[in-house]
C-alpha cells in the first residue's frame, strides 16, 4: 500500500504577477479583525476625552471652517446650512486621508511584525480601512443627527440618492488604500515621500470641493477639477444628503473606473514588492 507523505513545507516555483492571491485574505479574518481592534484600542489609550475625539474632532474641523470660509471668505454654499455643508465634506475628507495616511505606513510602521511572521501583507492597509470606516460611521452617526434636525426644519432635502453612500464609502476607502500601497512601497526606500505626500494632501484637499461648491469653478476649468475622482464622489454624497442638483453625473463612473485602475496596479506593485521591500526596512 502507497503511503500519502504529508510535508510541513513545500517550495514552489515563483508565482506569476497576475496571482494576486485575493482569495487568501479571507483565510485570515482573525488576523484583520485583531489588527483592527488593536487600532481602534491603541488610538485612544491615554486620552483624556477617549472616544470622544471621534466626534469633537469633526466639530472643531466644522466650526473652524465655518469661521473661515462662511463669515470671513464668505464662500457661498449653494443654499445648503454652512455647517452641514462644512461637516459633509469634512468627515468625507478625513475618511479618504485618515485611510490613504495610514496606509502608506504599512511598511514603515509594521516592519517589526514582517520581519517575524509571514502574512499576506495586504492585510495591514486592509485593516486600516476597516478601522477608518468604524470611525467614520461613528461620526456619520453625529452628522445624521444635525443633519436631522435640519431636515425637520425643512432647510434641507434628502433624495433617494442616499443609498448611493456605502458605494461612495467603497470607492474612496479603495482609492486611499490604492494610492496608499503604492506610496508605501516607496516610502520604504525614501524617507522624503513622507513630506511629499503631507503636501500633496494639503494641495489635494483644495482642489477637491471640501470647503466649497464645484458650482464656483469657472468654466474653463470644470472638466479637469472633476477629472479628480474625489470630485464626483463628494458632490454625489452632497446630492443625496442636501438634494442639490449633480451637475456632471457621468463623472461618477469615470471615477469609478479611475479608482479600479489605480487599485489594480497598486495591487500588482505591492505584491511584487511585498517581500523585497523588507530588505530596505
């Protein structure tokens, strides 16, 4: 009788780069749900206010742009309450930077786990998505209930758009881990992609409808500020909420489109380079 010999290890040849191995990462829910937990606990030990910081912090963001830009720029806000229109896209914003600044550290900040353990790397800006999303619906939750009473008032009026949120949620959680994969890999070698990208942020957030309408852009710069995928996201999330019209509704899928691009490759570049990359670390 032909005895089955069970190998603890097993060598394979190289796998191509199209085996992106996806599926993998299903076999390691505990490992992303610890990761997770281990964000949400961490970010808020030895803090006085805890928690809480998750709903003053989009408060203080509202109240400071709502000074600025509604009493001294006084940037319109297309008939919409300046704080609502303020919290909108503040929440928004922080939801796509919180999740591409912790993704771009994957490496850097994890290089103790890498060097130990193997997993499939993708878990850690994965996780960090997550984590970003449980926050941001803690402060959707707060902007709900402004955002509730604005509507009783009848300032404001929701549209049957507002189913469109969990797919706005995917496309900006999947575009800031895209970009965030692809920066880490780089961030591993160059220190100096750290100051890059805190500037690239900044100058992002203003040429993305943050703190005002795309309704002020001058016509001749409309087709490029709604190339930014960001864009049509933001306005989509305005129009639901506040029933404004949408003025260029067939952006929305082209930066769909845009966002699955940049995942694919940034996908394709991190696998390549998930391993080699720790030699630089």
């Amino acid at each position: 009788m032909i005895q089955t010999v069970k190998w603890d290890w097993e060598l394979k040849p190289e796998k191509k780069w199209f085996q992106l191995e996806i599926m993998d990462i299903f076999k390691y829910k505990g490992l992303i749900k610890s990761f997770v937990r281990r964000e949400l606990i961490a970010g808020y030990q030895q803090t006085i206010m805890g928690i809480f910081w998750l709903v003053l912090q989009p408060l203080f963001t509202t109240l400071f742009f709502f000074l600025i830009f509604s009493r001294i720029v006084k940037i319109s806000t297309d008939g919409i309450p300046p704080l609502l229109f303020y919290m909108s896209g503040s929440i928004m914003w922080s939801f796509f930077s919180d999740c591409l600044s912790s993704s771009m550290y994957s490496f850097v900040h994890n290089a103790h786990i890498f060097n130990k353990v193997y997993f499939p790397r993708i878990i850690v800006p994965l996780s960090m998505v997550l984590t970003h999303t449980v926050r941001f619906l803690i402060q959707f939750i707060f902007f709900v209930i402004i955002y509730s009473y604005y509507t009783i008032s009848g300032k404001v009026q929701p549209s049957i758009y507002m189913l469109l949120l969990p797919f706005l949620l995917v496309l900006i959680g999947t575009f800031a881990i895209g970009i965030g994969m692809i920066v880490s890999i780089f961030m591993a070698k160059y220190r100096d992609i750290e100051q890059i990208m805190n500037f690239l942020l900044r100058f992002v957030m203003f040429v993305t409808p943050v703190v005002y309408p795309a309704s002020i852009i001058s016509k001749s710069y409309q087709i490029w500020f709604w190339l930014n995928p960001l864009t049509p996201i933001l306005e989509t999330f305005r129009t639901a909420f506040f029933g404004t019209p949408l003025m260029y509704p067939n952006f929305i899928w082209i930066s769909m489109l845009t966002v699955i691009g940049v995942f694919f490759v940034a996908l394709v570049v991190f696998k390549k380079n998930e391993i080699k990359v720790m030699d630089t670390l």
